[in-house]
C-alpha cells in the first residue's frame, strides 16, 4: 500500500478549504490549523505537529468536536503514509484504520458539516491515487459521497460561490466518478464545471476529457492558495 500521495491531498483540500465553500461564519475551525497542516507539503513538520497538537487541545476540551476530529484523523492518516514509506507496515496499518477511524467519527457527529465533509473527501480522493484498486476504491467512494453530500448542503447558494471553488469540489466529482468506472456521471459533473466554472483551474481538463484527450494527470489546483 503506497501513501505517497497523503501530501498531495492535504493541498487538494488546501485548495478547497482556501477557497468559499461556505457562507462565512465566526470561528472556523480550520482557519485555525490548515496552514500549520499544508505546511507539511514543503516538509515542515514543526508546523504540522503544532496543528495536530491543536486539534488535540480542543479535542480534549470537547471530545466531539467534529471538526478538530476530522482534520487530526487526515494527520493521522498522513502519519500512516510516512511509516508506509519508512518500511514500517505494523505501525502504518495501525496510524491507517486510526485516521480512517476518526474521520468517520466526525462524520457520524456532524454528517452535515461541510467543514467535516471537504477534508476527510478531499484527503481521500488524492490519497488512493496511487493505492492497488481493490484499497482505493472503497475509499474513493467514501470520498465522492462527501463531496456529493456536500454539493446537496450547498445547493442554495452554490451559485455566489467562485468559479475557483465550484471547480474544485466539480472536479472531485466529476474525477471521482470516473475513477470509480461510471463515465456517464463524470462526464455530467466535466459537463457542469464548464459550464458552471468556466474560468476555474479545472476547465481545461474537464474539456480535454469530455474531447477523449485528458492529460495523463489531472494536475493539482491553480487557484488562490
């Protein structure tokens, strides 16, 4: 099982959680800790140990609090990557069912949170890119259905939200689907992001695979972060 990827997906939800995917509200969690988390992208560990140390100090004021949860069960699953890749399978399999495990939990807790929903999707989808199927595939289900929930929560005001944003959470639909072999769902989710966010980062690759020519990667976000 290869978790070279877990990096990639905390800047895929970067990409999300920079972006409006909610109206604004007073204190959001992740405000709080994504920088200290993304930070691990560039190899900063001090940083993402100090998010994961916060998550940990509001879990332990309030067990469930469903956003803490989510983003300390994405470290954990990052946690899991790196013993993967040091040859360390009994500690990455444990760290493994340890984030999936709480990731599930903030959903059960907050199941129509979209700042529950986006992280634990987003870290999936790009997680499994380079997982063996049979292992991806029920985990890019997992992470389709979080970012199809999340489209049905943002339905009333989907419309004033960037094409930036429209296109990211589109994309992970739309690449979802086609990964999951239902080519007939991708192509109406490529066919709404050109539609809907014609001038986000993802169209040109939505009108590549709707033309039979998508680029061999789908590439990473363009956007604002």
């Amino acid at each position: 099982m290869r978790f070279t990827l877990v990096l990639s997906g905390f800047l895929y939800l970067s990409a999300l959680a920079a972006a409006p995917m909610q109206p604004a509200k007073a204190g959001r969690f992740d405000l709080e800790v994504r920088s200290d988390f993304f930070a691990a992208f560039s190899g900063d560990m001090q940083r993402f140990e100090r998010g994961m140390a916060r998550c940990e100090e509001v879990l332990a004021a309030d067990p469930n609090h469903a956003e803490a949860m989510v983003w300390h069960g994405s470290g954990v699953f990052f946690r899991a990557g790196q013993a993967f890749q040091k040859g360390d399978i009994q500690n990455g399999m444990a760290l493994y069912q340890k984030g999936l495990a709480e990731m599930q939990r903030a959903v059960e807790i907050a199941p129509d949170n979209v700042g529950v929903r986006i992280p634990r999707g987003a870290v999936l989808l790009e997680a499994t890119r380079q997982m063996p199927e049979p292992q991806a595939r029920p985990l890019v289900q997992i992470g389709v259905s979080d970012f199809e929930h999340t489209l049905k929560l943002q339905e009333s005001y989907f419309a004033t939200l960037s094409d930036h944003a429209k296109g990211e959470l589109l994309f992970g639909l739309a690449d979802g689907w086609a990964r999951l072999g239902d080519k007939q769902k991708a192509m109406q989710y490529f066919t709404r992001l050109t539609k809907d966010a014609a001038a986000s980062g993802r169209a040109s690759y939505a009108k590549a695979w709707l033309d039979g020519t998508p680029p061999a990667s789908p590439g990473r976000c363009v956007g604002c972060h």
